[in-house]
C-alpha cells in the first residue's frame, strides 16, 4: 500500500511540474518572449552543431593517443583473433555510431522550431522497420557466430605436445602444479587439504602418479611457441583466471573444472624489450568480485625459452617430498671410534 501512495504521488509531481512548464510556456508567449525563445532555440541547434563536430574529433584525437597503448599487442596465437573480433566490432558498431549522431544532431539543428514550418507525421513504414530490423540482426548474428566459433577454438581439444597446467584460485592467491615425468596428474580430495603439511591441494599420497607432481605459489612457467592448456580449478568461492596480456578469461568454479589453451608467442624478455619496461612481467589476475582481497589476487606468468623452462623444471621438487620429509638418521659411528669404546667398556668392568 505504502509503494502504491509513492507511485501516486511521484506521477501527481510529475503532472504539477508539467503543467506549471507550460503554463511558463504560455505566458512567455503572451508577453511578447517569442523572439527570445526563437532566438535561444537557435543558439542551442549551433550548439549541438558544435558538439557534434567537436565530439567527432574528440573521438578521433582518443583513438589515435591511446590505440595499441593500453594493452599492446596480443601475446598469444588466440589473443591475435580476439583481437580482430574486436576491431571488427568496433568498425561496425563504430560506423552505426558516427551516422546515428550525425544524422541526431544534424536534424536537431536542421529541424529547429520555425512557425512557417507544420511538423510532418510519419508514424509507421512496414518496410523501415523490417530494413532496420533485419540488418542489424545478421550483423549481430555474424558477430555472434565468429564469437563462437573462437570460443570453441580456446575451450576445445589441446594438441597433443601441449604442456598442461593447472590452476587452482583460493582467497587470495593462485596454486600451480605441474605433472611429473609420467606426464599424469595424481588424484586429490578435497578433505586431504592440509596447509600446515603443505598439501594445498589434497593431493593422495597413495596414488603414484601425484608423487612427483609439482607444486608452487611463486609464478606459472611457459614455453614460447608451444601449446599450454590449463585446467581450471577453485578451492573456495568463484574466482576468474585473467590473462590479460593473452586476451584470455576463464572462470575457477569450486567442484567444476574449466579448460583453455593458447601458444604464448614471446618470451618475457622479448616483451620487454617489445614494450620498453625492464620491469614488464606477464600477470595473472581474478577477474571474478571474490572477497575483500579480491584487488590482491594477481600472480606472475614466466615465458621463457625450452631450455630455460627445463632447467627450472629440474630445481622443483615434488610435492611429495616436501610435504613428507625423511626423518634424520643418526651418522653412524666410525669403525675405530666403535673399538675404542668397547675397550674402555672392557676395561671399565675388568677394574671393577
């Protein structure tokens, strides 16, 4: 009852302010601001005139500072037709905008006010509507169908020689394990996790093939040139793996694996020397609102050469082994010292 008295007495303001506008009008009218109204109305179709003019170039100026600054180009073989699907679009859409506002802003000024002139009343054209209808639904359709096509290309089948990663999002940061040389991921379960025993992702010691597997929170490694497909996983609430240097985005959702792949095409140290900032690092970021640190949750990607990737590979250590140290073992005592001691036993109880 009380939403229905607010609705009623926000459209009863309405109605006042409306009628008080005209009645303004009215009186302006009669008291001889005719020439003043014509007048303004002028001055506001120059205006927009201006606007649209200054707007154009506005857009263009921005266009042409900021174009390849922001982002730079794509790193990755599917971030260079990410890409294209987006300068596509943008020619489109951005071709529809500058008519649409010309053709506004023209008409605005063309069209202003005059008494010699009846406005002409055009309510319905069957074949307009159908034209404005039908074009701008095969145009989305085909931008739509591309889209699709590049989401099946990403989320499909890896080659065969690619690297597999996986990635597991938690608040706030990211998990990477890497497969051991049986090329085998090792089960996990969930109620295994134990941070203090780092077992960060539950992995079951009593499945072989988890034993050599490869766990860091440092940084996740590539290969220049050859096919990655990661694996996505969450430990908590839903997070988002955001490559944005790749042009690559893919939800972690708790309980549902998610995959992508993409060919990293330089290393870190060519995107340096590409970009001009000795400091460049490709980042990892969450793309998804998952807690109050979310803003904290990025991570470091390392691309660099084979060689380069095996020799890093190589200083890891399992998981395994960390997780399950060997206890220390006693040095054993040298030969001599062992006689030396029986003999002073010896001795010892020959004197008592």
């Amino acid at each position: 009852m009380s939403t229905l008295l607010i609705i009623a007495i926000l459209l009863l303001g309405f109605i006042v302010v409306f009628q008080i506008a005209k009645a303004s009008e009215y009186v302006s009218v009669l008291k001889g601001e005719k020439k003043t109204f014509e007048q303004n109305n002028r001055i506001n179709g120059f205006l927009l005139l201006a606007f649209l003019i200054l707007g154009l170039i506005g857009v263009y100026w921005c266009n042409e500072m900021f174009k390849g600054k922001i982002l730079g180009e794509a790193a990755s073989d599917h971030g260079e037709k990410i890409d294209n699907m987006l300068y596509i679009t943008i020619a489109i859409t951005g071709i529809v905008f500058i008519i649409t506002q010309i053709l506004l802003f023209w008409f605005s000024f063309k069209y202003q006010y005059n008494e010699k002139r009846k406005a002409f009343y055009y309510p319905h054209n069957n074949k307009l509507e159908a034209l404005w209808t039908a074009v701008p639904a095969i145009a989305l359709t085909v931008l739509v169908g591309f889209g699709l096509y590049y989401w099946f290309k990403i989320t499909g089948d890896a080659p065969k020689e690619a690297n597999v990663i996986e990635i597991t999002g938690k608040q706030f940061g990211w998990i990477y394990r890497y497969p051991g040389k049986d090329k085998v991921f090792g089960k996990k379960y969930y109620k295994n996790i134990d941070e203090g025993n780092l077992n960060q992702l539950g992995l079951l010691w009593d499945d072989k093939a988890a034993q050599d597997d490869i766990v860091t929170n440092e940084a996740m490694y590539m290969v220049v040139g050859k096919p990655v497909k990661l694996v996505i996983n969450s430990r908590d609430v839903v997070h988002d793996v955001g490559l944005v240097h790749f042009r690559m985005k893919m939800d972690a959702v708790p309980g549902t694996p998610t995959t992508m792949w993409f060919t990293p095409k330089y290393t870190t140290a060519q995107m340096k020397e590409k970009t001009g900032n000795p400091d460049f690092e490709y980042e990892i970021s969450c793309d998804q609102m998952c807690g109050k640190g979310h803003y904290s949750m990025k991570g470091i990607v390392k691309v660099v050469e084979p060689a380069e990737y095996l020799l890093w590979l190589a200083k890891q250590k399992p998981n395994y082994v960390m997780s399950n140290p060997e206890p220390a073992v006693a040095p054993a005592v040298p030969a001599a010292d062992s006689t030396a001691t029986a003999a002073v036993e010896a001795t010892k109880s020959l004197s008592n």
